[in-house]
C-alpha cells in the first residue's frame, strides 16, 4: 500500500482516520503502525496551527496484573468550551459512559454542537461543523477528521494527516523522532490522577520498534484466536481493509499477557474497522466463547445494529430517528453508520434512553418513570390511576373513601380523626 493511498476516502470526504485498540497498538492518521505501552496520559491530537479549538487526549492505565501491559482508559475531547469524556464504567456489565463539563449524559444527545449516539457497547461522538467523528468502544477507538479542515495540521501521537509516513513521528518540538513509539511518550501532559508520570523517565526509543510488534515465541494453540482474522469469516473485508497489522497486533498481545482473551481486542479492532467501511463482520461465535459479549437481559446482542433507535418517547423521535428518515434526512445524523451492540429484541421497543427496558407496547409511564402497559393499574398519591388503552394516555381518579358514621361521641370520649389510605376514619377514644 502506497503513502497516497493510506488516508480514507470515506462516504462524504476525504478523511483521515487514527485508531487503536489493545495495549495498545497505534494507527497513524497515514497509516503508520506502532505499539507503545505506558500508563500515562497523552496528547493524541491537537492542532499545529490552532484553527478549530479541537484536541483529543487519552489515559491509558495498567490492565494487567505484571503493570507492563496498558490499555486505553478514556478518552478526553475538546472543543470550543466542552470536555468531552469518553470511558467506560462496569456494573453487571461493561457499557461506555459520557461525560459533558463534569456531568453524565445520556446517548442520543444532541445540541447546537455535539451529536453523540451509543449502543451501549460503542459510543460515537460527531461534531458537524468540523466533520469530526469519535468512535470509543472500551480498548478501542477511532478518531476520523477531514482533510478540508485538518490537512498538515495535526500532531500528537496520531501523527500528522498529509499522506506522507514519514513525518508520523512528530515530536511536541517539531522535530521527526525516528522512533514513533519513542515520539508517543514525548505527548505525555500533567494528570493529577497520576502522580507518578511525573517522575517517569523517557523509554528508550531503541526498545521498541517502529513497524510491527515482533512477538515472542510461543505456543501455536495459544495464538489460534488470531488466525481468525486471516480466515473466511473476515474474507468479505480482506480486499477492503488490510488484516495483516490486526493479525500482528494479536499475537503480540495474547503472548505477552495471561489471558489470551486480550486478543479479542484486535479482533474487534478489525471488525469495527471493517463495519466503518461498510462491511459487517459476525465473528464473535467463531471464538468458542472467549470473545463473547455480554448484554443486558431484556437486550440482544447484533454485530451490526442502527446507530439511532427508536424509543417510546415521541419527541425523542421526531429529533433523532426522524431526521434519518425520507426526505428530512440529515446529514448532521450517522444515519447510516451502524455499529456492534446491545439492541432490543424484534417486535419490542427501547421505553427510553436511560434505561435498558425494552416494550411490546409503549402504553403509559407510570410516577416511577417505569413502563405501564395497557389496562394496567397502580395507586399513587391517593389516586387509582389506570393505563387507558383507548386514549393512550393514564387516567387517574381520587380513591373513594367510605362515609364516616360517627360524628359524635359519648361523655367522656373524644373524636379523633386519622387518615388511612388517603380517607378519613372517625374513632372515639377517652
């Protein structure tokens, strides 16, 4: 593959596209591939020539137990006035999570600026008026920016976007550093999460090497997850996307580490690759396991789902799945990307973005924000309240309290009133 051929041509522009994914393993905005393990955090891009207020940094941490293996822990974009944190967060299951200036939002999202939509497994952040695109999905992201904005612009451990590997290895001083893996710790900001990197010493560009990883010697059987890329399963985008670095990058990983499950990470780095391009790729049950992917009970896993999902909420829909339909479609809108991920079984609905309930019917929300279905009823504050089918929508009525017989008492004897269940009950007491 030629330098002129690396940057993508996409479906709307001429782009360039940086990746990574695993411990992780690099992919220059012109293609240049490098490992770099440390547990810091790094410039990944920002402009030479500030133009459009646009950076993107990453945090790596420790993601095994020998602390020689890092990961991608988050990813921190900004633009104008946002910060903008991409990470992931587990619970009963690992989703990716969004910050916005400090606060948690919740996909679909979108404002004058920002649009950001998720599957719950991959989020992808799109900013319009820069033809930006962020993709995060755990260990691996993306990020793509277009040359009418960003030519020549860029730095940072994604390298320069111009077409030419050669100057990949920018250095913050604007020197070309030899070594890309030697150049990416050069990138290293302050974190106070980290005091540590401030006492690190620069890793040896001679340590590492500036094409592919050399894996160590070791069991074929331990690196047969791998041979997956390279197998028919993948074959539809061999000729679209090159497998080779993916394939390297695997072996290294699942050598160096314990658990080769760390290799799944090159595999999804590769699919998700191939999706972007257009291409899907169910290659998760050819894994026997190792590479499954866990989702909510009420949801399914598809390797390819819409990047847009309906909801009940009507308004919801009319700002977002709308917009991606007929003649109001928008080009602002990832209409028609999709993406891997936790969707909701056939003939059901998602109820809302915040949660993971999917519905037959829509039918009502009841005062706990939880779905009602038709002719279902509840009681809330002092009110029978019904999920009427008839005019959609919940009809309530205040309980009906039995009439009071008492309303005197003898010599001696006092009328108290209590309330229960919202209706006044006469008794008489001494």
């Amino acid at each position: 593959m030629s330098d002129l051929s690396i940057c993508y041509l996409s479906l709307f522009y001429l782009s360039g596209i940086c990746y990574g994914w695993g411990d992780p393993h690099y992919v220059t905005f012109d293609g240049q591939y490098y490992s770099f393990q440390e547990n810091c955090t790094y410039v990944l891009i920002k402009e030479i020539v500030p133009r459009q207020n646009f950076s993107v940094v990453i945090d790596n941490y420790n993601c095994d137990p020998s602390g020689h293996v890092t990961c991608p822990q988050s990813l921190i974009v900004y633009y104008k006035s946002y910060k903008i944190v991409l990470t992931p967060k587990t619970l009963t299951v690992t989703t990716n999570v969004v910050y916005i200036n400090g606060n948690q939002i919740f996909p679909t999202f979108s404002n004058e600026d920002l649009i950001i939509t998720s599957t719950g497994v991959e989020l992808l952040l799109k900013i319009p008026a820069i033809k930006e695109t962020v993709m995060f999905k755990s260990l691996m992201f993306s990020v793509t920016l277009p040359h009418s904005l960003f030519y020549n612009n860029t730095e940072g451990q994604c390298g320069t976007c111009d077409n030419i590997r050669k100057n990949d290895c920018r250095l913050p001083n604007g020197q070309i550093e030899p070594s890309c893996p030697g150049m990416a710790h050069e990138w290293k900001i302050p974190d106070d999460k980290k005091p540590y990197c401030e006492q690190q010493l620069p890793t040896p560009p001679t340590t590492h090497t500036t094409h592919k990883p050399t894996p160590p010697t070791c069991p074929s059987g331990k690196t047969a997850i791998c041979d997956i890329i390279l197998s028919p399963g993948f074959q539809q985008c061999h000729d679209v996307i090159p497998a080779q670095p993916f394939f390297e990058a695997c072996k290294f990983d699942v050598c160096n580490m314990p658990n080769i499950s760390i290799g799944c990470s090159s595999l999804e780095a590769y699919a998700g690759r191939c999706a972007a391009a257009g291409v899907c790729i169910n290659w998760r049950n050819s894994t026997n396991g190792r590479c499954e992917l866990t989702c909510p009970k009420t949801k399914v896993y598809k390797a390819c789902g819409s990047t847009i999902q309906p909801t009940c909420n009507s308004r919801y829909n009319d700002k977002y799945v709308h917009s991606c339909q007929g003649a109001q479609k928008s080009s602002d809108f990832v209409c028609d990307s999709f993406m891997e991920g936790c969707f909701c079984p056939e003939d059901t609905i998602l109820f809302n973005t915040f949660s993971d309930t999917c519905v037959r019917d829509c039918g009502c929300t009841g005062p706990d924000g939880k779905p009602k279905q038709f002719g279902e009823t509840w009681y809330s504050n002092c009110q029978n309240c019904t999920c009427n089918a008839d005019t959609l929508s919940v009809q309530c009525e205040p309980v009906k309290c039995p009439p009071q017989e008492i309303d005197t008492c003898k010599k001696y004897e006092v009328l108290v009133n209590e309330t229960v269940d919202c209706c006044q009950i006469n008794t008489c007491g001494e």
